[in-house]
C-alpha cells in the first residue's frame, strides 16, 4: 500500500522524461539520491537481506524453536516481492549507471524465477509444517480416502471402485529418475492419468445425483481428495526433479544479484551517500 500511494502521488514525476524531472517540484524527494528515494532503496536493501533468512532457515531445517519452514518461505515471498517494488521506486524508474543496471536486471530475474519456484512448491504435496509429503504418505491418504468412501454405503462403495478403476496405472513411471525422455515421459503419464480420473469424478458426481445433499457432499469431496492425491503419485517423483534443478537455480542467480546489488551500493557509498541519507 507504501508503494502504492508513492507512485500515485508521484505519477507526474514519473512519467517526466529524465530531463525534465529536474524541474519538477518533486524532484528532490524522489529521485534515486532524494529525500525519500535513497530510504527506499535502503528499505529495499534490507527487505532482500532479510529474503535471504529463508535459505539459512533451509539449513537448519530440522531444528526446531526457529519457526516453521512454511511461515518462513511466506516471508521469502512477501520480502522478495516487496524488496523490488520498493528498489523499482528507489530508482524513480530510470537506470542511470552499470552497476545500477546489472543489479535491476539480476534482481528481475530473481524475482520472476521466484514466482515460478513459489508455484512449483505449491505443487509438490506438503504436510502442515510445510514439509514434503513422501510416497508412502500419499499412498496411505489414497486408502483411507477409499476406505471412508465405502464406508459411505452403496453409493460411495461404487465410486471407490470407479476411482480405483482409473488410477489402475498409477505409480508407473513415478520411481523413475532418468534424464528429458523419462521426464517427459512421466509428464505425459501425469497428463494421462488426470484425465481417467477427471472423467472417473464426473461418473461419481452423476451417480450421487440421487443421494441425500449431506452424504452426497461428503462423498465428493472425499472423492476430490482421492482423485488428487493420485495424480500427486504420478507426478512426484517429476515435480520434485523439477523443483530441486529450480532451487539450485534460484541460488545461483540470488548470489549474482547480492554480487551486483553490493556493487552498486559500494559506488553509491564510494560517492558520499550514506545508509538512509
């Protein structure tokens, strides 16, 4: 909301070519050297520091009395999204020496590879502490989700067998640890055995037409979490390939951003400006 009421309130500034900020009234608050320009990238400076908690926090992951690895990564998404927005007012939207480039650029491309590793972490089945959940334990969450539905009676007993019926093929290809081709190849077993199962819950969802709303509300959602968590069997073992090569990635480019952003405030110290002034 900070940044919103800044760039609204200073929207004619920004959008003055560079020449012509110089004019403006509001040039000596919110230029990258102004009154409130410099503070921004400070706090910018001090968000992304503090994103960088989340890979310590990995680490140590099985020590306990440093919070929860799931709240942890909320704030290595909300740090690393909030950190640019506030280094993008911090340069008034203009890029005016190399270092100051290399580092925008680096801080761009982390910044979007994050929000692709945010989605292929939601992926990934996790526990309630954030953990990854294992193939056993989607395996057992498959059982009971079938046993609770032929517990059920008739009608829930009839969607178990149609759900078991499409997840026949399940766990094909999931131990599979290879290169492209088996990826591939268990991506397409994943595409596949979602769609028997998509049209196995529309059968389920047509046959519990004609059972009590209470019962025929269970039974669905119980028959949503079972289809689920079959198609999370086939696709584990890719996803978290997907996601380990993405880790190391994100890495390395987070260490190219640290190595540009120290040089650009190394240039701003080197010229006489201070932390927030």
């Amino acid at each position: 909301m900070a940044a919103v009421v800044i760039a609204a309130e200073g929207r004619g500034y920004y959008l003055l070519p560079t020449l012509s900020r110089r004019a403006d009234h509001l040039h000596a608050l919110l230029r990258p050297s102004g009154t409130l320009g410099h503070p921004l990238g400070a706090i910018g400076l001090l968000l992304i520091a503090s994103n960088l908690g989340y890979l310590v926090r990995r680490r140590y992951a099985a020590k306990a009395g440093f919070g929860s690895m799931r709240a942890w990564l909320r704030w290595h998404v909300v740090s690393g999204v909030a950190g640019p927005v506030m280094v993008l007012l911090h340069s008034a939207f203009t890029l005016r020496s190399a270092p100051a480039t290399v580092a925008s650029a680096a801080l761009l491309v982390v910044v979007l590879s994050g929000l692709v590793g945010r989605y292929l972490y939601g992926l990934v089945p996790r526990a309630r502490d954030g953990s990854a959940r294992g193939l056993q334990d989607l395996a057992a969450e498959v059982d009971r989700a079938a046993m609770e539905l032929r517990a059920l009676g008739p009608a829930g007993t009839t969607a178990a067998d149609v759900l078991d019926a499409a997840a026949t093929q399940s766990g094909s290809v999931v131990a599979r640890v290879g290169g492209l081709r088996d990826d591939l190849r268990a991506l397409a077993a994943a595409f596949g055995l979602r769609r028997r199962v998509r049209r196995a819950l529309t059968s389920v969802d047509r046959s519990l037409a004609a059972e009590p709303t209470e019962r025929a509300r269970a039974a669905r959602s119980i028959a949503h979490r079972f289809a689920d968590n079959v198609v999370r069997i086939e696709a584990l073992g890719l996803l978290q390939r997907a996601a380990s090569a993405w880790r190391t990635l994100h890495r390395d480019l987070a260490l190219l951003m640290l190595v540009a952003t120290s040089l650009h405030v190394a240039v701003a110290v080197y010229l006489g400006y201070g932390f927030f002034l």
